[in-house]
C-alpha cells in the first residue's frame, strides 16, 4: 500500500493515470482500524487496476484539510487526480466494491 503524504500527494496521487483509492485514517481511530484489513484485501484484488495508498491525517493535515476530510474513516477515490466518489465511515467491502466498480 503506497504511503501518501503532505509532500508526495502530486506525485503518487495527483499524477497518477489509474484510479487511486487514498484512505483517510488516524491511528487512535477504531473504525479505521476495523477498515485497514478491508483495504489491504482490495489492494490485492484491484492490483493493477486501482493504486491503494493512505494517508494518516494527523501526520498530513494539509491535505486532509485540502479534501475536506472532517471526519475518518475516509476513502477517497481520485480519477486523473481529482476527487471521483467519498465513502465516508466503516462500510463492507461489496460496498467499497460497488463504489470502486462504477468510476472503473
């Protein structure tokens, strides 16, 4: 899983031709915990197709605050480096499918 930040979201993100689903976390969130395994397990089955990264929001509030993530979990999925679709809160993964299917 690609670890974005502050610094390198233009490079990872904002430059990348294929889908990129950025997860928004924290590490004293217990929801983005429950979420993690969920995301690694669609990292491996979009591999190729859809860039999985994430990025802790305490550590790089800049770009949080760019999105206007306010509250986390947070998936954000980005096509051409622009915002495509939000999911926010824990949601089962056929719905991240779902949600990551239709911008695909």
């Amino acid at each position: 899983m690609v670890q974005v930040t502050d610094q390198n979201f233009e490079t990872t993100v904002g430059a990348s031709t294929q889908l990129v689903l950025l997860d928004f976390w924290a590490t004293w969130c217990a929801p983005c915990k429950m979420l993690k395994p969920l995301v690694e397990q669609l990292a491996v089955e979009y591999e190729g197709r859809v860039v999985v990264a994430e990025l802790d929001v305490d550590a790089n509030p800049i770009t949080a605050s760019k999105f206007g993530v306010l509250s986390i979990p947070s998936l954000i999925l980005f096509q051409g480096g622009k915002p495509a679709e939000r999911i926010v809160g824990y949601k089962p993964k056929a719905y991240l499918k779902q949600k990551i299917d239709a911008v695909l």
